[in-house]
C-alpha cells in the first residue's frame, strides 16, 4: 500500500505543486461551526441538493432567488403550517424548476428539520455533535429519516453545510482501490463503506488533516487530470 505521503506527492505533481494543490483543497471545515447554522440555510441546502442531482446546477444556482422566494425563504416551521394548496400551486410555479417529487420532498424535509431542531434545539446543533469518524452512519441516517438524501445526496448536502465530508467519487474509489483497500467500483454495500471510512479515517489521524482534504487529494491524485475547479470532488 502506498503511504498517504505519496498519494499527496502524486497528487502534487499531477496540479503543478505543492502550493497549487493546497489552493484546490477548500476551506478546513469546523463541524463544531454547524451548531451555530440557522434551520432555514439546513433545509435550503437540502433542496438545493435534491433539486441539482441529475440536472444542470448552473440552472438551479440561476433561478435559486425564485426558490428562495417561493418556499418562503425554506424555514421549516413555517412551511410545515403551508395548506396542501400551497404545495400544490408550486408544481405551476415558474419560478423554481417545476419536479413534482422534489418539491414534495422539501415538504417532508421540512418537517424532518423541525422535528430534528425540536428534539436538539437545531438541526445544526445536531450535526456537530455526531462524532466525526462515522460519516457512514451520518449518511445512513439521512437517507432513512429524510426525504430523497441517499446515495450522493447525503455526501455532498453535509460538504456543502460545512461538515467535514468525504465523497465517494469515482476517482476517490479508483484511488482507494489503487492503494490496496478491496472494495467495489460502486461500493454501495455496508461492509465497502465501512472499509472506505476506516481507511480515511486513519489517513485523518495519520496526517490531521481534515476528511474533506483527504477526498480531494485523493480524488485528484488518480484519473482524468482535469483542470482547476473541475474536478468531481
């Protein structure tokens, strides 16, 4: 098995230096910041998610205001009071992206938010308190008490709220299977996953670096040597 020191190296090499790749690894997250994230941004973020997987982000990013305003700036407790004609004029409503399913999923996730921020005092102050070496348990969670937050989904909603995530992307799996650990191409199974997480997790204590940082590094040490601000990760 390769050290993680010469995934990173390899990966240097491949985005110009040392200094070029420490430009493309992106803030150091604080998962303990969530505790401090307003309800609304959670959901919010949630939808932004559910809405983008399968379709274009630069469409979804343009006609976001609309969204905002349509889903009443996406606090919770107040779209869990909307009246079933509410949710229904949406699917006419020019503007957001008009996807039956995915607006009934912001229903439901509002309630999920405000049902998790009733039991915690917010959904943010949740997540900074569920232990940081156990994304797969965090993912498997969402997907099972939230609406449409599986596969992707969850991965990259909490990389985009600030908590440390690592994303299985096709080149963060070729890598991982590069340095020795045996799982899938698409390694969807519990077992995978687990093997996937205990080997980032030890890179994490190995280097102190955050998750986040390990998937990116990795994801760019392998495959399709893409420009700057395109890779997957």
């Amino acid at each position: 098995m390769p050290t993680f020191a010469e995934i990173r190296a390899r990966a240097e090499e491949r985005k110009g230096g040392a200094g070029v790749l420490a430009t493309l690894l992106g803030p150091k997250p604080d998962n303990a910041a969530l505790a401090a994230l307003p309800d609304a941004r959670v959901l919010a973020a949630m939808a932004q998610r559910i809405f983008a997987a399968g379709f274009v982000w630069s469409v979804i990013e343009s006609k976001w205001p609309g969204f905002e305003e349509a889903f009443l700036g996406f606090e919770p407790k107040r779209l869990t009071f909307q009246p079933d004609d509410f949710w229904h004029d949406l699917a006419a409503d020019k503007r957001i992206v008009r996807n039956p399913q995915n607006i009934r999923a912001v229903r439901d996730n509002a309630a999920f938010v405000a049902r998790v921020s009733d039991e915690h005092g917010s959904f943010g102050r949740f997540l900074a308190t569920w232990p940081a070496d156990d994304q797969i348990g965090l993912t498997a969670w969402l997907a099972r008490n939230g609406s449409r937050l599986g596969g992707h989904t969850g991965p990259f909603l909490l990389r985009s709220l600030g908590w440390d995530a690592f994303i299985l992307w096709s080149d963060v799996v070729a890598a991982l299977r590069d340095a020795g650990i045996d799982i899938a191409k698409n390694p969807t199974s519990k077992k995978d996953l687990a093997k996937a997480q205990a080997q980032i997790n030890a890179w994490a204590e190995e280097t102190g670096l955050p998750r986040a940082h390990i998937s990116r590094i990795l994801a760019m040490s392998i495959g399709e040597n893409r420009v700057s601000g395109e890779t997957p990760d």
